[in-house]
C-alpha cells in the first residue's frame, strides 16, 4: 500500500435485535428541558447526549425497522416493499421501494447544532408518509427545508417543520434542464446544481432561495458535477477537474476551486463522499483499488493505495479512514502516512457483492458495517484496533442502513 499526498444495552430476544459480544455501553440521562430549548420540537425530549439511531431495512421482505443504539431497543417502522436504496439527513430516512416511490420513516432522533453548541432530542418512531417524486437521487436538510433531489433535474422543497410534525409537505420545486441534480440546504438558501439546455450533465452551482427561486450563480464552474458532501467549513461539490468549495458570508455565497493534483480520469474521479457529520476530511473511492481523503481545512487531496474496496468513509482530522475490502476485511488507515493500522475481517465474500451493498456509518465514537445477506450491524470501536464492540442482529437482513441522531 502507497501515499501519495499533495498540498493547495440488554439483550431483547423477544424483539427483533441482540446484543452480543462487551463493551461500547452508552448512558441515557435526559437532562431537564427548558421550556422552549433552542431547536426543541413539539413531543420531544432533550437529552444529555447524542441519540444515536439505525434506520434499518430488508430488501426481500420490505419490513423497516429503528434500532436505539443507546437503550438496545428496536422499534418496528412499517414496510417499504421493493425496497432499494436508503438515504438520511441525520433524523428522517428516506427508501425508495416499489414504482420509484420516497418513503419517509422518522427515526426520532436528531441533533440541533449552533455551531458552538449543540442540543440532541429524541422523539418516537412513526412513519410519516409518501413524498413527491421518484428515485431520490440524494436528501439534505437545514432546519426549515428539505431538499430532494431527483434525477430529472428536479428538487423537491419540503417544510422540515411539517416533517417534524409528522407530515409531508411539498413548498416549492427547483426546475432545471433535465441531469441527475444535486441540491443542499446552505445558509438559508438552497445550492443546486445547473445544466446548460441539451446537456446532461452539470456545469456548475446556481443559488436560491428557499421558495426556489434563483438568486444568484457560482462563477467557478464545476463541470460534470457529481457528489456533495456538507461540512462545517462550507459545502463542497465533486467537480470533473477536482472539487468544489462554496461557503457564505452575509448572505454572500463564494466558489473555490480545489483541483485534483494531477490529471484524473473519469473512472478515478470522486464522485461521492462520505465522513462523519461535521467532519472536513471526505473519503471517496478513487477507481477500483484506491481512495481519495479531501481535506477541506488544508484545501489537499491525498490518494491512498487501499486495494478493491467496496466501503469507505472518513473517521476526522487526526483518525483513521476505514476501508471495507470485497474479501469482506475492514481495515483502518493512517490519513498522513497511509499506512494500514488495524484490520478485522467482518463479512463473507459473497456479502459485498450483492445488489445491497453494504455501507460504513461513522459517528463520533463508533463505526457502524451492515452485513446485507444477514441480519447483522457491527459496532466497531475505530480508536481500538477496529474492535468489534457488539454485534447488532436484526430480524431478516440489514439490506440498507444509515445512522441518525448525529
């Protein structure tokens, strides 16, 4: 393996989930609510501590369910049937199921961050409804809107409170030529991506407000846009010729440029990032046997010489980045040097190659791996040699998973 860099809990048979293997116990103190704490939503409750949840889901029966990392409990979230693809926005999850259809489960769990502090609630679990529009390409939200991207070049604005409330309400669309779009909540406006008439592919980032109308246009272009990635230090958008970084000031929106450190072709390209919520190091795969790590503060781009991976996510400045292999080995990286730290082999072979691929969710603690062709997550302790903290079982198969409460 090479670097190179380059600079500018109880066990509940009865219900669907056990616990198996020591350590990784988490506290559950609720602390006193004041009464109407900064971010507080009707029927929730705040809490000393981040509420960290799985919204999971079986592809073969359909059935979804939530699993409260904190108290070991699982509660049952309806069917999606046809289920395919899962995505979050760090409380609601999002299937797609049969007929292209959004799915929205509220996992009842979420974090209010105010930069220097944060408030974390929890709240029951309920299905909340159907949004409009077929096959999300990706889902972002800020505390007022959600933004659902299609790949029509539509976006679908939804009022976050009404989701809070338990509704689906649609408050405006972003129409745009017709390319897979990518749209993110920013600043009290909403970025999205831009195509020129008869193109099908982004050319660059086009700011509006949040009733969806165009306010102003990103001079730096970002040709072929594709992936996004929203982190304390702005937002950043996977370009054909490296990155792009937008961040606001007043109200005043700005694009840098972080170009690749060399010449990158399409199959190596970073197309989707991944990291810990509020993290500024982005992992992505670089082709078939390599990772790209973005570090968004240094404005660098590093490439690591993993091997085939079918996972990878960015644990933060100074951590590990933890790679899943095709052979089923989750390893750990060191991010200046790139070399290998740690491994522990989690899945079978065959479990990384199915339509249900399996994914790497990380929060500030833990790691979290789904083994597709089974019912089991593993927890994994990244800052202790990749120890397998415990075994989460779920009833059926952990097809899709993402991780809220963050």
């Amino acid at each position: 393996m090479k670097v190179r860099r380059h600079g500018a809990a109880a066990l509940l048979a009865a219900a669907s989930l056990t616990v198996a293997a020591c350590g990784g116990e988490r506290q559950n103190d609720a602390v006193p609510a004041d009464a109407s704490p900064h971010g507080y939503v009707e029927g929730a409750e705040e809490t000393a501590e981040a509420q960290s949840r799985l919204v999971v889901a079986d592809a073969d029966t359909g059935a979804v369910r939530v699993v409260d990392l904190i108290t070991g409990q699982v509660h049952p979230a309806g069917r999606v049937d046809g289920v395919r693809n899962i995505a979050g926005d760090g409380r609601f999850g999002y299937l797609t199921g049969a007929g292209d259809s959004v799915h929205v489960i509220d996992s009842g769990s979420w974090t209010v961050d105010h930069g220097d502090h944060v408030h974390y609630y929890r709240a029951p679990v309920r299905e909340v409804g159907v949004a409009p529009g077929r096959t999300p390409l990706g889902v972002h939200s800020d505390p007022v809107v959600t933004a659902v991207s299609f790949p029509d070049g539509t976006t679908s604005l939804l009022d976050r409170a009404q989701l809070d409330a338990g509704s689906v309400v649609e408050t405006a669309k972003i129409l745009r030529e017709p390319h897979p779009s990518t749209a993110v909540p920013y600043g009290e406006h909403v970025l999205a991506s831009v195509a020129d008439p008869g193109h099908r592919h982004a050319r660059g980032v086009r700011v509006h407000d949040r009733r969806g109308k165009p306010v102003a246009e990103i001079a730096q272009p970002c040709p072929d846009l594709q992936g996004q990635a929203v982190t304390r230090r702005g937002v950043v958008f996977g370009c054909a010729d490296g990155a792009l970084l937008v961040t606001e000031k007043d109200s005043v929106f700005a694009g840098e440029k972080i170009p690749y450190p060399r010449g990158v072709s399409e199959q190596e390209r970073a197309t989707r990032f991944t990291h810990r919520p509020g993290g500024t190091t982005l992992a992505a795969a670089a082709g078939d046997d390599a990772v790209w790590l973005l570090d968004v503060g240094r404005r660098a781009w590093s490439h690591l010489e993993t091997g085939p991976v079918t996972a990878v996510n960015a644990v933060g400045e100074g951590a590990p980045v933890l790679a899943l292999a095709r052979d089923g080995v989750l390893r750990a990286f060191d991010i200046a040097t790139g070399r290998e730290q740690a491994q522990t082999r989690l899945l079978p072979p065959e479990a990384t190659g199915g339509a249900a691929a399996p994914t790497i969710q990380v929060d500030t603690t833990r790691a979290y791996v789904n083994n597709p062709a089974s019912g089991e997550v593993y927890e994994i302790d990244y800052n202790d040699n990749l120890r397998v903290a415990r075994t989460l079982t779920v009833e059926g198969k952990a097809s899709y998973v993402v991780e809220t409460g963050r």
